[in-house]
C-alpha cells in the first residue's frame, strides 16, 4: 500500500558548484518497481557542466520486456529542477511538489506517469559526496501499447563529483524486503581500496551503514545478509566518454531473496568499463 513520506532532510534540488575536473558532474537518479514485478522503470538526470552536456534517461521494463531511451543534449540554461526535455525522442519531465516527485517520460512505444514519495530520511554516504533515499512509486508504465498500474518501491540517488564511467567498474543494487528491511550498496572494482557503501534500514527506519560487501554471479552479501536475485528484465545503455571510450551500464529489475521468509524486489546495476569487459 501507499505510505506517508517523511522528511528527507535534504533540498529538493542541491544543485552543487562545479569542481575543476572536466569529468566532474552531477546526477539525479529515480528507480521504481511494482511490488508483484510486473512493471519498473527509472529516470536519470546527469549534467557535465565543464563538457556543457546532460544526460536524459528514461526507461520502463513489464514482464521481461523493455524500452526507453537515452538522450544526450547540450547543457543550456540554469541547472535547478524542474528537469525537463522535448526532444522528438524524449518528452521528459521531473519536478518536485507537495505530495513528492513528479515523474513523466516517453518516447517511441514507452511512456510513465508516477509520483515517486520519499519514505525514510537521506542516508549520506560516509566516503564521497552522495545520498541515497527509500521511496515508495504509484503511477501508471506503458509497454508497446499496453498500460500497467505500478505501485512499489523506489530508490533515489542524488550525487557529485568526478564521475568516470570509463575508468572504473562498479555493482550497485538497492530495493525493499517483504518485513520492510530496505538495502543498498556500492560496490567499486578496486580491489579493497575503496571501502563499499550504503545502508541496511530496518522496517523501523533505522540505517546502519554496511561494513562490508561481497559480490557474486547472482548473489551479493551484505554485511551479514545474503541477497539472492532472480532478474526480470533488462535494460544495457552503452555510454561514450569524450574520448571515444565505452562503457556499458547494465541494469535489471531483479526479484530478492533473503534467508528462506524473507523477499522483495529491487533493481542492480554494474557498470562494465570497456576494459574490464572481458571479465564479466
């Protein structure tokens, strides 16, 4: 069912000022699945102000099916919400209000319309500049013509700083269990260099930040609890870097599995330099 939001503890739009790196940028990240798994989505906001570009994405997956798509434009303008695009490929638009975010996209056979509300407050990251935020999503997803209702959990991003994609690798996952116990953390390929991040927060609201993190195949253990995933569907966005790098980001909206009572459903992620594509 729905639920209250609560204070985030966070402005609705911290547009932070640019630092020197040419690669330093900003985003904004919504995700969004039903609580059954039969319709997902999410939204994703990046600018690069010294490379004058942002980053539009939009995608919606039902059953085991996706579409969407990812628009690069020039960065024009004043950078606070709301964020909104009108190209031929992508109407977008994402602002926020009252009752929390307001969130519609579309394009060539996908479209959503949902409020996304916060449910816990911001969880800062101890290492780097980021938060992290619980919500819950109702709305409605379009799939080739066919409408769904979404009503289910989210997870919000809001981060800053340099963001190489074509350097290093990572694996995120974050997303609601059936008690309430909500999970995310970050992984980066850094052989321990880099602690991970992230939270475990009880049906309470109470986030314990993750001491450490284990990546498998199809399995990722946090600190104590071992998550087990099943995906859903698939969405893989193939980002270029100035320099003619690659990288590809592949997400899946991923049922979850803790112990043999508890599940849920969620959405990872693992960001895959063209490097390190042999390894994966």
């Amino acid at each position: 069912m729905d639920s209250e939001p609560h204070a985030a503890g966070e402005p609705p739009a911290d547009v932070h000022r640019p630092g020197t790196d040419r690669l330093w940028g900003e985003s904004w990240y919504f995700d969004f699945a039903a609580a059954d798994g039969t319709a997902g989505g999410f939204v994703r906001v990046g600018d690069y102000p010294h490379l004058g570009r942002r980053w539009y994405w939009a995608y919606v997956v039902a059953g085991d099916r996706a579409g969407g798509h990812a628009l690069d434009l020039p960065l024009t303008g004043r950078r606070e919400v709301p964020w909104r695009a009108t190209d031929p490929a992508l109407g977008f638009l994402v602002e926020p209000g009252g009752d929390g975010w307001r969130i519609t996209a579309g394009g060539d056979g996908f479209r959503l319309d949902l409020t996304w509300r916060e449910q816990a407050p911001a969880y800062g990251y101890t290492r780097g500049n980021r938060m992290e935020q619980p919500g819950w999503a109702v709305g409605e997803v379009s799939l080739d013509g066919e409408s769904l209702p979404l009503v289910g959990p989210g997870q919000r991003d809001h981060s800053w700083g340099v963001r190489d994609w074509w350097r290093i690798g990572w694996t995120w996952c974050a997303g609601r269990l059936s008690d309430g116990t909500r999970f995310q953390a970050t992984h980066l390929d850094t052989r321990g260099r880099i602690p991970p991040d992230g939270y475990l927060m009880a049906p309470d609201g109470s986030a314990q930040p993750v001491r450490e993190v284990a990546v498998g195949t199809d399995t990722l253990r946090i600190d104590d609890t071992l998550l087990e995933f099943t995906d859903v569907a698939h969405v893989t966005i193939d980002l270029r870097s100035p320099d003619g790098g690659l990288s590809r980001l592949h997400r899946a909206m991923t049922r979850v599995r803790a112990g043999t009572t508890r599940h849920g459903i969620g959405w990872r992620e693992r960001n895959v330099p063209e490097r390190a594509a042999g390894r994966v």
